[in-house]
C-alpha cells in the first residue's frame, strides 16, 4: 500500500507535480519494495519454522524413530525440505495477492523481470531452509541453531558492510550474500552464476544435516562427511562464479548496452584489462560498475578488473598513485580515462581494438508507467479479507487433530 501510495503520488495524483514517464518503473517501484518484505521474512522469521522442523526431532525423540524406518534417511530430510518449500510458495501468495491488485488497478508488470524477481525471492527461501536445517542439526538445542542461524545472517550484513568500504576480492565474495545476490535478480538480471552458487548452499546445507543427524554412525565418520561435503560445496561456488552466462531481463534494458554496441564488443577476441584507481566510497567506482563493467563482464569474453586504490575514500591517496585515472588494456595498447560514462569509455575501447563505432540504431525509448491512483481494495485485501482467510484455513486443518483428541480423551 506504501507502494501504490508513493507511485501515486510520483504519478501526479491530486493534481500535484508528476515526474518524468521514463522514471516511473513498476519493477524499481512496486514489484522490488512489495515483495521486498519476504527478504525480511527469510532473515528474520522463515530460519525459526525450518529449526524447529528440524531440531525438535532430537528433543522430542521422533529422529530416533526416523532412524529406525525402513525409508532411507536422506529420504525422511528431503520430505522435510519439500514441505518447507511448498511453505514457503503458501506465503507467496500474500505478495502474489498484492501484484494482482496493482494489475487490477490498471497498473503495468512487465511478466518476464516480474518472474525473476520472484525467482530470487524462491532462492532465497531455499537458501534460507538449507542453512537453518544445517543449524538446527549440528546445534545442541533449538535455542543455539537460533543464535546460529542470526550469527550467519550477522556475519553476511557485516561481509556486505566491509565489502562497500574495501572492495576487490571481499566485494567478489559478498556478491553471493543473501541480501547482494538478491538484488542481482531485483535489478532485472538472471545470472547463471546466481542461481548456481544459491542452490548449491542450500543443497549443501541439507545434505549436512542429514549427515549429521544420522547418530547411529561414528562421530569421526560424521565430521568427515561434513567437511567433505562443505568442501565439495565451495568447490562448486567458486566454479559456478566463473560461469559469466546472464540474460537482460529487464523492459528497459538497464543491464545492457544498445544491441549494435552489444554485437561489436562480442566480436572483440582480446581480453580487456581494467585498472581502477577508485575507493570503493567513491560513487565514481558505483557509475562504473553499474554503467560499464558490469556490462562488459556480460558481453565481452574476458574483463580482468584491478582495484588499485589502496584507501577507502580516496582522500588519502599520494598524488602520485593517479587517484581517479581508469587505465583500458586491449591488444597491446593502454589508455586511460576519468570519464566513467557509458559512451566516451565505449568509444576508447573501440580505438583500442582498432574499430569505427558501430551505427546506431535508433532506440525506442523507454516509455515509463505512470499511474495516478490509490488502492481502496487493498486495505479490505489485508486487513479483513487476508487474516479471515488464515483463520478459517487453520481451523478446517486443525478441526480433524482436535476431533481425535477430544476422542482419546474421551477414551482415556
């Protein structure tokens, strides 16, 4: 409702001022806020469901009957990653409620970048279920897979923190925090690497605990087994972040170059070498990734990046270590630039690879959505309608396990 209400007003209801169309995205201002509340449901209330599934098997004495099915294990571990799945789908509807009531509005969702965001929130859940069962396995108790389970999400705000202020290698392997990984898909691109390493954790960390919960077997034999499959697990994230495959899948083409530059830089076989004399403070550094690199890396066939700035903010650097200057490597020649926008720094790779700039061709501008409404329906949706249907939900699920028990008791 936030949403819609800042949309609105964006859009020039009530007769105010209304900003430019082309600004007006339905991805950046409905889809990614609306749906941003289950990223705060997978850190904060989503890691508890998944331990208690998992821990109160070893408090209540129900692992020990598992152990003791004829099924294997690992089936009984799967079933549960299954069913916190389908649990997690259950909450979507919620947010799937809310996009049909901006459709319903006359609002615009561009179908393809509406999927991949939902995507990510998919992954992230699954992300979420495999690191709270690892938890809520290796702990001694519900209450310390808890504290577990907030010191890795602790531990991945802090890796994103140093990793804006540092850079280089730590910003590579933040790029697959939860929170960072999930902005890659709100952004509008689907990236292969993403998905690779998100499902990768996540089946890692049910495989650990079903390892570990299998108390019948030597304790020795059960901490190999864990770092065997921790090991097979970073093994595949470092080789799924070399994957470069990603798809554009945003209506505006935010992640890509107009499609004649793109087919140019295809057709460069050299590698391009980037040497950056920017902090990783400075917002320059932000416009070049988001505006050029990040572009590059989808396109070309190999960008090597270097961060040579040695502070964070640049305002230490001797003036003697080119603070500011961007150095370009392409076939044997090296220019260097201060300009970090899309066009001078497309124009010196070209010189460099020793090519006249491909023709543009004339680019349908991004139109924008603009709408100037406010939602009535959904406070009835969420307020009314949405919490009535939980409870008569819950009740028609509950009624079945209430009528056996008022039967036992009857009998007993």
């Amino acid at each position: 409702m936030t949403s819609v209400n800042l949309y609105a007003e964006a859009s020039g209801v009530g007769g105010g001022p209304s900003a430019l169309a082309q600004g007006l995205n339905p991805l950046e201002g409905i889809v990614v806020p609306t749906l941003g509340a289950y990223d705060l449901a997978a850190t904060l209330l989503f890691p508890f469901v998944v331990i208690r599934l998992v821990a109160s098997d070893k408090e209540t004495g129900a692992l020990a009957l598992m152990l003791q099915s004829p099924a294997k294990f690992w089936v009984s571990i799967a079933a549960k990653g299954i069913a916190l799945s389908f649990a997690w789908l259950v909450a979507g509807i919620a947010g799937m409620a809310a996009l049909l009531l901006w459709r319903g509005m006359g609002g615009h969702l561009y179908a393809v970048e509406t999927l991949t965001v939902i995507l990510g929130h998919l992954l992230r859940g699954l992300l979420t279920i495999g690191i709270a069962a690892a938890a809520g396995a290796l702990a001694a108790s519900a209450a310390s897979a808890a504290i577990i389970a907030l010191t890795v999400t602790l531990g991945t705000w802090a890796l994103d923190y140093v990793a804006a202020a540092r850079g280089g290698p730590i910003a590579a392997v933040a790029a697959y925090t939860p929170s960072a990984a999930l902005r890659v898909f709100e952004h509008g691109e689907l990236r292969v690497a993403t998905v690779l390493v998100l499902l990768s954790l996540a089946v890692g960390g049910l495989v650990v605990a079903t390892i570990w919960l299998e108390q019948g077997r030597q304790i020795a034999r059960r901490v190999s087994g864990v770092a065997i499959v921790v090991v097979l697990v970073g093994v595949a994230c470092v080789l799924s972040s070399t994957i470069r495959s990603s798809r554009d899948v945003s209506e505006d083409r935010r992640n890509s170059f107009p499609p004649a530059d793109e087919a140019a830089l295809r057709s460069i076989g050299a590698p391009l070498r980037v040497i950056v004399y920017l902090s990783a403070e400075d917002p320059r550094l932000t416009d070049l990734e988001r505006g050029v690199l990040a572009k590059l890396r989808r396109v070309m066939s190999r960008v090597d990046v270097v961060y040579a700035a040695q502070s964070r903010s640049g305002l230490f650097e001797r003036p003697n270590e080119h603070y500011g200057e961007v150095y370009y490597e392409l076939g044997g020649r090296r220019v260097m630039l201060r300009s970090t926008t899309e066009p001078i720094v497309l124009e010196t790779i070209y010189q460099l690879a020793g090519r006249q700039p491909p023709t543009a061709a004339a680019d349908v501008p991004y139109p924008g959505y603009p709408l100037a409404a406010r939602s009535t329906l959904a406070p009835w949706v969420f307020f009314v309608i949405w919490p009535v249907a939980v409870i008569v939900s819950w009740w028609l699920i509950a009624r079945p396990k209430l009528s056996r028990l008022r039967a036992f008791g009857e009998l007993s």
